[in-house]
C-alpha cells in the first residue's frame, strides 16, 4: 500500500522550516504530524534541546536506520569529538556512558552480561509474583474508589518489579522511587538545571552506596551478579557499573509505566474494544501488541550518528549528523498497517516497532509486556465499571522529546 495524499491546505507546519520536538501543538497533535510528514517531507530536520537531528517517519526508513552500519550510536566515533554535543557535570557524563549509546563490541559485552537476567526463561516464574502484586494494588485502589490509576496502579508495578529483581531493600523504596523520578522526569524544562547540580549526584552516590552494600551482603539478584563479573576479570570498572544500574531502572520500569497507562487510556476511549477484551480475555496478548503499535510510550531511539554522509529519499545526512527513527509514525505508516488509526485488538499481523529492531533492541521488552498484559487483565478483572474520571480533553501529555505519555490517568475503579 502507497501512503494516501495529505491535503496541502491542511498541513500542520511549515515543511520549509524544522519542526520543533517540543512545540506543544506537536506534543499535543503528533499522530497528525506525522502523516503530515510521511506524505510529504519523511526525512525531516527537527529542533530538540539546541540539536538538529534528522527524522525519519516511514516504517521502512525507521527499520533501516537502526540496522545501518553507517550509523552508530557513539558520537565520537562519528565525528572524533565528545560523546555528548556540550559540556555536562560527570554525574551527568555516567548516563552518555551506557550501553544503550555503545557499538559493538563494547555494546555486545556489555548486554551479554545483563541479558540473561531479563530472558523469557528468567522471567517466566515472576509472573505469579506481578499477579499476586497487580491484585495487592488493586485491593487498595477499590478501596479508594477513585485514584490517579498511573501512581496508584501502573508505576508500583515495574518500580517493585525492578526494586525485587535487583535486591533493593524495602526501606529503600522513597529514595530508589525518587531515583526513578530522577531518571524520568528531571532532563528537561526547568528541571535540568536542578538535576544536573543537585538530583543526579545524589543518585549517583545512592547507586554507589547500594553497590558497596552488595559487595558486603551479596545476594540472589542482578546486581550481586554484575558485581561477580566484574570481579570474575571482565573489566566492568565502577563507573560502568553505575551506568548499567541506571540503564537495568530505565529498561526494567520506564517503558511499563506508561505502557499501562496508555493501553488503559486507549481501552476507555475504545469502549468496543474493551468490551471485546472484557468477553475474550484470551485477546490479552494480541491486545498488549496492538497498545504498544496504538499508543506505545517510546517514540524515537537514542540518535544514530552518521559514520558517513548518508543519502536517505534524496537527503543528504552529513558524516556526525544525528539521525532518529520516529518510531510512533512508524506504528502508523499506511504502508504497513490497513486503517492504522484504528484501534483493533484483533490486529494481525502487527510489525509495529515499539521495542526498535536490530541490536539495540529493547532490553526490557518481554518484561514489559508481560507486567502490562497482566495489570491491565487484572485491572478488567476486578473493576467492571472502570472508567475515566475526567473528559479525555482533560489529560496532558507531558512534554518530552520522543515520548507519548500523560501527567496522570484518573479514573473511578469502583
């Protein structure tokens, strides 16, 4: 299928100019932004934090680009300089260091030793634990009645979740909840300032003082292990241990969060299709699939740099320009998906790419559909008359660069 034309006299913005990722109106209307885009300019410059980067909006363009050897995710490898584009504290620096913005080989060591932990096979005898905890959580949000059901239902899944799998302590849960804070909401707005003198080295100094306690108390969970190999010879230095700890939190918890309550969200404004689900519960899996192409949470991948000048729909991307697949636009390409602004449970096949593809695939995707499959069964389960406790005009969507997601989700559960 050919992308169908988009009215010229309809256009959002001007295709002359780059196209800002925090324009609210894009923030706000994004889904029309893209179509927009993939009709008429789909390799476009877009302004984020003071960069020009190169985005792609067609689904074969986004699935090439994270699989093109001339791209890598490391700056200085593209252009020779820093890894950041400006000057950042250190604590700050620990975040540019992670595997998720690393090659291979460097990036295949690194995965390897923290993959296992978050395979099917590891993660297949947790699922009784995350029902046991969807039904605890529940239990209270009945009892209130009405709740913001993203603090009270969604974000204490993965945050305990990921707390358990990494041996934190439950007298340490404000302080690792504040951490997660830290990580998914302090880098932009007014907040960075903020983050970068105050927040982030105290994070830092947490995720050092929890190492230490794992070297005296090892246990049974991910961080002991990492400890292990370091010691075993594999060259993990203390500075890579901080910054895998930081990527394992993000990985294991900042997907979920609002992969629930977007799948949430868009079952409430879909009253047929969650009716659907509500009779064929068995849909469960098929509908999970179907939120993350929908509505998924992540919308673009870390930049890509280019290792060489790059010719992509007649643009040139220069040698160390940025380049970001705009995932979201990709999940509704018209190219790939029949009636891509339906949502339908039932969808098959779905080739969405909520999780990216190629070797930076997302680390914490079987977690994070198994956490929301179940939540979101539970939820139906135990609430019959769920639904929205405001008009849907009335939610925000937060205004971060590559994301789809909203400030809250209040609803009656009773």
């Amino acid at each position: 299928m050919n992308a169908p034309a988009v009215a010229q006299e309809a256009a959002p913005f001007d295709l002359s100019r780059p196209l800002s990722a925090l324009d609210k109106r894009f923030i706000q209307d994004k889904y029309e932004y893209y179509k927009y885009l993939r009709a008429y300019s789909p390799v476009h410059t877009m302004k984020i934090v003071g960069m020009k980067v190169m985005a792609m909006a067609r689904h074969e363009d986004c699935l090439a680009l994270v699989k093109d050897e001339r791209f890598c995710r490391n700056r200085t490898t593209a252009t020779g300089g820093s890894r950041l584009p400006f000057p950042v504290p250190k604590s700050i620096a620990l975040l540019s260091r992670s595997m998720i913005v690393e090659d291979d080989p460097e990036h295949r060591r690194l995965r390897a030793l923290v993959q296992k932990a978050f395979a099917p096979k590891t993660l297949n005898p947790m699922e009784a634990r995350v029902e046991a905890l969807t039904h605890e959580l529940m239990d209270r949000c009945l009892a209130a009645g009405s709740v913001d059901l993203q603090r009270a239902y969604a974000l204490e899944i993965p945050t305990t979740v990921i707390r358990e799998m990494m041996g934190v302590n439950a007298a340490e849960m404000p302080q690792f909840q504040q951490s997660l804070r830290v990580l998914s909401e302090g880098m932009t707005g007014w907040n960075v300032m903020r983050t970068f003198a105050w927040d982030m080295p105290r994070l830092v100094q947490f995720v050092r003082d929890l190492l230490a306690r794992k070297r005296r108390a090892p246990g049974d969970d991910i961080l002991t292990h990492l400890i292990e190999a370091e010691e075993a010879g594999d060259r993990l230095s203390e500075d890579e241990l901080v910054s895998l700890v930081f990527l394992l939190i993000i990985a294991g918890y900042e997907t979920t969060v609002h992969l629930i309550t977007n799948g949430v969200h868009a079952l409430l404004t879909h009253p047929e299709e969650l009716e659907r689900l509500r009779e064929s519960p068995e849909l469960a899996g098929s509908a999970v699939e179907e939120i993350l192409r929908f509505c998924s949470p992540i919308h673009g991948t870390k930049m890509n740099y280019a290792k060489e000048d790059v010719e992509i729909r007649g643009v040139v991307i220069a040698k160390g320009t940025p380049a970001v697949p705009l995932l979201g636009s990709a999940n509704h390409d018209e190219a790939v998906f029949e009636d891509p602004e339906r949502f339908d449970i039932r969808r098959d096949p779905n080739k969405h790419l909520a999780f990216s593809q190629g070797n930076h695939f997302c680390l914490g995707a079987f977690l994070a559909r198994m956490e929301t499959r179940i939540a979101i069964k539970t939820l139906l389960e135990r609430s019959p008359d769920l639904r929205l406790a405001v008009p849907p005009e009335a939610l925000k969507l937060q205004s971060m660069p590559f994301w789809h997601r909203y400030d809250g989700l209040p609803v009656h559960v009773d």
